[in-house]
C-alpha cells in the first residue's frame, strides 16, 4: 500500500471525528465483508479518506447520502458496483462486492459472469438494464437515449439519478484503492 495504515487510537480532531463516523457507518451498513482489521483501525477506501479528510469527508457523505433510503433495489445496485469494480479491475472492491452481491441475491454465476467483466446471459430485464446502464457509464460517453429512457420507466427519475451517482461514487472508490494500491484484508484468501 501506499499510504501508511492509520493507528486510529493516534488520530485527533477532523480525522478521530471522520474515523468514528466511518466506524458507525461500516457497522450498521457494511456487513459481509472486512472493513475494520483486528486492531479496529479502517481497511480498504476508508484509509485513504482517513489519511486526507478534506477529500474522504465529503466521499463519506456521498457514501451516505446514497446508502440512506436507496430507492433501487439492492441487487440492481450491487449490479452497478460490480460492473465498476470489474472495469478498473479493483481488487478490494470486488472482493467486498462479491461477498455483498451474494448476500443481496445474487446467484454465484451472475456475480461470477459480471465480476470477470462479462455480461451474464440470464440477467432479468431490470438487472439487464442495471448492467447496461453501468457499462455505458464507465466506458465513458453519452448514455444512450434508449437506455436511459427505459432506466427512467424502470426505476423512476430519482431511481436512475441514484444509479448514476452510485456508478459515479465507485468510480472514484476504485480509483482511490488503485491509486493508493490498497490490498485486500490480509486474513483473506482470494
């Protein structure tokens, strides 16, 4: 990694404030995965948040604004998430996506198929959609008007503009843990 781990019983002021909302947060909203080591100190994104609070403050409340009262279903956003994890082949993201993906629904091959960077052939028409919308997003470009049209029938307007902040906000989760090579939870086996 390139960012040293943070001993959170050294952090003060913004950074012990951000570290506790963070822990709060992980606990009541990011179950399936390891986010917090054996020391209790933060894993994954939330180092790098921790370490530059200027930035990882605001991500955190995006983080939370997009976690609180999701209007999508949950497998059609962990859809999103994988297809975004498998585009910048971010390992720590995958990792815990995949271990959510499953919790919320998704079958082993489904989560397999997206993950490897595939589209899965029996994908319902609303996790199709999910698929698509996603992959149009992270390969940059207009969505076309087609897709986003049929978003809104399926999701609503507030359904589809959380789908693009949430496609939007693990872009810039996976950009962090590949920018700072964040590894995987040493206890994992992957």
């Amino acid at each position: 990694m390139r960012l040293p781990q943070l001993d959170h019983t050294t952090l003060e002021g913004d950074q012990l404030a951000l570290y506790e909302d963070m822990k709060a947060g992980i606990h009541k909203n990011f179950a399936g995965f390891t986010a917090i080591d054996s020391k209790d100190d933060l894993i994954g994104p939330w180092n790098p948040w921790l370490t530059f609070p200027q930035f990882g403050g605001p991500v955190w409340k995006l983080v939370l604004a997009l976690g609180d009262n999701p209007v999508l279903p949950k497998p059609i956003r962990e859809i999103g998430i994988l297809v975004t994890g498998a585009h910048f082949h971010s390992a720590y993201e995958l990792y815990a996506h995949i271990l959510v993906a499953k919790l919320r629904g998704l079958s082993d091959a489904k989560v397999r198929t997206i993950s490897s960077g595939n589209r899965p052939p029996d994908l319902t028409y609303e996790e199709g959609l999910a698929y698509d919308f996603a992959f149009a997003l992270v390969n940059g470009g207009i969505v076309p008007e087609i897709l986003y049209q049929e978003a809104e029938q399926a999701f609503g307007r507030a359904g589809t503009a959380e789908f693009i902040y949430l496609v939007g906000l693990y872009c810039m989760v996976s950009t962090t843990l590949n920018g700072f090579k964040v590894p995987l939870p040493e206890e994992e086996d992957l």
